[in-house]
C-alpha cells in the first residue's frame, strides 16, 4: 500500500501534530551556513563566572580526515593520544574569552561542533601547566585507537588552554604572578569554557546538550575532579586519569626530590640498579615474570633499598649512603605540619616498579620524571628531572611569588599561608561529592602504578577519604577506582587503553554500572591490532596469572592483595 492512502485517512489527527511532524523531517541547516553564523560574540550573561564575555576569532567546516599513524617512532603499547584519528565534518571554532583584569591573558578555547550530532559533549582537560590550547582532536585519555574518535561518535568535543598561554624563555609557572590567571588555572577557565560550549551548541543545533562529560589525564585529570568538586551540577560522567590530585603536596615532594639529589644523586645506570632489584624482589608475586610489578602493595611492603647499599667503595652495583637517601625520599611521604584545603597534611611516597621504563624516549620512570639526566640546578635545566622543574617553578611563582627564589631553601613550613591558599585553590581533594551523586553524576578515577609523575597512591588516599565520608554502598552507585600495573603516567609500560567514553556513557545513560574492565595494547598503525589485553580490575584488587596465553586478559584473574 502506498503512503499516499494512509495519510488521506489521517483526517482525525490533529493539525498541530502533522505540524510537528513535519518540522521532525526538516532537514538539518546546511552545515557551511550553520558553522559561519557562529561568529557572533557570546554575551557575559552566558558564561556563568564573571568575564568580559567572548569573542570568536575563526569558525571553519572542517571536511573529514582519515586515520594516519602514531606520530613518534612505534613502540608498544602505543599511547592513543598519538594516533591521528578518523575525524568527520565538523565545525571548528576557536575563540577567547576577555578576563575582567585586563592585565590577564585571555582564556583561549577550541570548540568542535560534528555535522551529525548526537546531543552530548565531551570536554578535554589539559595537561603539566597547560598554556596549550586543547583542541579536542586527539584522542581522550586511556581511548582504545581502534575505536571512533568522540567526534566521529557525534559528540561536540572541546578544550581550552585554561588562561595563559606557554611563551618562549617564560617559566611555564610566571602566569601564576596575575591572580586572576592564577584562579582561571585552577578552576574557572573550565567552567567558563563550559558554559561559551554549550552556548554554541544552542545556537548550533537550536537545543543544549542533554548530557557532558569531562575527560581528563594529570592536571586534566585534577580538572574532572574539580568539575565534579566545584561546579558538580555541571556535568553527568567525569573520567580521571593519573589525576594531580594534592597538588601543593605534589610541589613539594617533587622539590623535596630535588633538594636530596642535590647531595645523592642518582644516575641512569644507578636507576637501572633499583628497577632490576625490584623485579628481582617482586615480578613473580603475581604469577608471572613479565616486568610487571602487578602485587603493587605487597612489594611495598618487602621492598628494601637498603640491601643495595655498598659495603665498601662506591661503584656502579650499589648506593651510597646519599643515594640510598634519595629512593627513600621518594618512597616517603611529604608531611605537614599544618593543614591543606579539607584536612590533608600529607602527600603519599611513590610506589615500586617501572624505575627504568623509558619507551622510546623520556616519558617515564625515575630519570624523565624524578631524578633527571643530571643533578638539579637553579635554574633548572633540560638535564633535571620534570620534578624539579615543576615543583621548584611552583615554589617560586605559587607560593614565594618571587623567580629569584633559591627553591633548594624550601621546606614544607615555608609560606604557610601562601601554601593554604593555593592548596584551596589547586587541590581536588574534597570527599563530600553527595551534590554530584546526587544528581546522577558518574566518576571513574584511575591510577597507574608505575606513575612517577605523580604518587598513584595520591588518588588512592582521595577514594578511601570518598568512601569514608559517603559510605562504601553510596560510593559503589556513583563511583569507580582502578589501578593499572606497570603502566607509567602516560599510559606505556603496560597495556592501558580501554574505551572509557563508552564505559561511562553506559553508566550515565543506561544504568551499567562498570566492573572489572580490559585494557589493550596495540600496533601502532590502522587498523591498529590488539598485541596484548590484561584486566583492569576495580581497587584493591589486582591481575593476577592463572594459566594460558600471557598476552590475554582471559588467562588472568583479578584478586584481592
């Protein structure tokens, strides 16, 4: 039967449904039309923080882009931020919004509006001190390459550089000198880029989002714990990753590093000693001997330096007094005598395995993150570990606001108040998130245990104080924890890539709630083939051997500690 018929016989139907109807079958503007009229300056009124409202500098349809290959020599498991993704048309729109001090840098922003939507965003954090504009074009933290890019999934992606912006032969920490910049950083530019987003998007698709997530890896990671924290009825799912979480407290561990290197430091070939004696005491304790410290806590607890100590002069084969020092600085924690913002008066050691891991360059362990390719200096150099160059700059611009600081003077009692207010700035370490949870909020925070950008155990200590405050049952129904064995802060190591965007649209949308997940490694290259997959087991727990192929989740079984 035709069509024609049946709707002749539809007589009874009221006028204002076939009205309705009819504009459901509207086709969609044209999207070169829709992306130029998104020119026009977003009002003050549509930003929820005070600013001079903002500007659009460019709005370009962006035609699709296939799939390339990593863009730094193939290693693996290959960090998914490297690929270049499949992307499809969409409107790229970069723009600034005015801060009210005019002597502020402006926030930059970047928002990406796909042709074909599917009415939710994704917001990227940033990453170290930003002063990077965030694209949203890569991938987000932890992505399997071989699944779509967000935008290919039909959401709006978007990232900001968080208010200032890296110059050449300007410490990456000077911004903080401006209080304005200062609070952008810690918390308002993603909020104000939030709201100029979601304002694009009405004007784009004529409706705001019904759902947004945040997704984000270190300080980006810090940044979803303080959107959940400080603005919790703003977003419905957070993923957090290595997140920098006690941030004054991580300062002050990396300049405390930096200070005992200054007198025990410990060389490449000195690291290599210590990552050795660590499998030597712990590879096995989880049935396997893979170079993977997945008993994270029980090595711990039977690890000792002091065993490596030389018994008469020095030589490559063990430490010294000095350097023995060192290692059990870093495995200690930084303690305080008063309090951070909401009680914290400490910052955890770091914890065992991976000292070594270098990948295909200086991304992880002890010498690209805490001890360096050369003893501190002031200023500090390209040969002093990523520690000192951000601590000892923290010191000197957060907290003396002075760059002529000897940051080697520093202790934990210095610039006490300074230090308060900053932690009350920069720290994501509130537990109370019942206003977030509340409203069907969704948060996955993950660790990985060979991290020696930032204590794994920092986030650790934030999900024990959540459970404390709220309760194990309430936390299970808003909540997860994860830790990754052997993968060190940007995800090598160890297999660490897991669709996350699709675990926690699930848990947000249709009530999945996650469990233990698997995590992959892959080539580096389309179609970009899973080498190796290991669970990623909720915390406590961790993977442990039971038989089978090494290289598949299968033959794992996730246990208690």
């Amino acid at each position: 039967m035709s069509a024609l018929p049946r709707l002749a016989g539809l007589t009874a139907i009221p006028a204002i449904a076939l009205l309705l109807t009819a504009c459901a079958a509207t086709p969609p503007r044209d999207p070169a039309l829709a992306c130029a009229d998104l020119t026009r300056p977003i009002d003050a009124g549509a930003i929820g923080l005070q600013t001079r409202g903002a500007t659009i500098e460019s709005a370009t349809l962006t035609q699709p882009q296939v799939a390339g290959a990593v863009t730094n020599p193939p290693f693996a498991p290959t960090p998914p931020e490297m690929i270049v993704p499949a992307l499809p048309e969409h409107c790229r729109v970069i723009g600034a919004i005015a801060s009210v001090d005019p002597q502020a840098p402006p926030i930059r922003f970047q928002v990406n509006l796909p042709s074909q939507w599917n009415g939710r965003s994704l917001q990227y954090g940033g990453g170290g001190f930003n002063g990077v504009l965030i694209t949203g074009l890569t991938m987000p933290p932890a992505a399997r390459p071989d699944r779509p890019h967000p935008l290919a999934r039909g959401y709006v992606t978007y990232g900001t550089d968080s208010g200032h912006q890296n110059a050449p032969n300007v410490p990456l920490q000077a911004f903080a000198l401006n209080d304005e910049a200062l609070v952008n950083f810690s918390h308002a530019s993603y909020k104000k880029v939030r709201d100029v987003a979601v304002e694009l998007m009405k004007r784009r698709y004529g409706k705001a989002p019904e759902k947004l997530y945040f997704f984000g890896s270190s300080e980006g990671g810090r940044e979803g714990l303080t959107m959940a924290q400080r603005y919790p009825n703003d977003f419905d799912g957070i993923f957090s990753r290595v997140p920098v979480i006690n941030w004054v407290g991580l300062q002050a561990a990396g300049t405390r590093m930096g200070i005992a290197l200054t007198q025990g430091w410990i060389s490449p070939d000195k690291v290599k000693l210590v990552h050795d004696a660590v499998l030597a005491a712990c590879d096995d304790r989880d049935g396997l001997k893979d170079g993977i410290v997945s008993d994270h806590e029980g090595c711990k607890r039977i690890f000792d330096v002091s065993r490596l100590r030389c018994a008469g002069p020095s030589n490559p084969m063990c430490l010294t007094e000095a350097e023995i020092r060192s290692v059990q600085t870093l495995h200690s924690s930084v303690n305080f005598n008063f309090d951070l913002a909401n009680g914290v008066r400490s910052y955890p050691g770091f914890g065992t395995g991976g000292e070594a891991w270098a990948g295909t360059g200086p991304v992880g362990g002890w010498v690209s993150w805490q001890t360096g390719t050369a003893p501190p200096t002031v200023p500090a150099t390209n040969a002093s570990s990523r520690a000192w160059l951000y601590g000892s700059g923290a010191i000197q611009y957060f907290l003396a606001r002075d760059a002529n600081y000897d940051p080697r003077t520093y202790t934990v009692d210095s610039f006490r108040e300074r230090a308060q207010l900053i932690s009350g700035l920069m720290d994501s370490t509130n537990p109370d998130l019942s206003t977030f949870a509340n409203r069907g909020g969704k948060l996955v925070v993950a660790e990985q245990m060979a991290d020696y950008a930032q204590s794994p155990y920092a986030g650790i200590q934030y999900y024990q104080s959540v459970v404390a405050r709220m309760s194990q049952p309430v936390v299970d129904r808003f909540m997860r924890m994860y830790v990754t064995p052997g993968a060190d802060h940007v995800g090598t190591g160890a297999p660490s890539a897991v669709d996350m965007l699709e675990v926690v649209s699930d848990w947000v949308e249709k009530g999945r709630a996650p469990g233990n997940l698997v995590q992959s490694a892959h080539q580096p290259a389309p179609p970009f083939a899973i080498t190796m997959s290991r669970p990623m087991c909720r915390y406590p727990m961790f993977p442990r051997y039971r038989s089978g192929d090494v290289n598949a989740a299968a033959s794992f079984e996730c246990v208690m500690p």
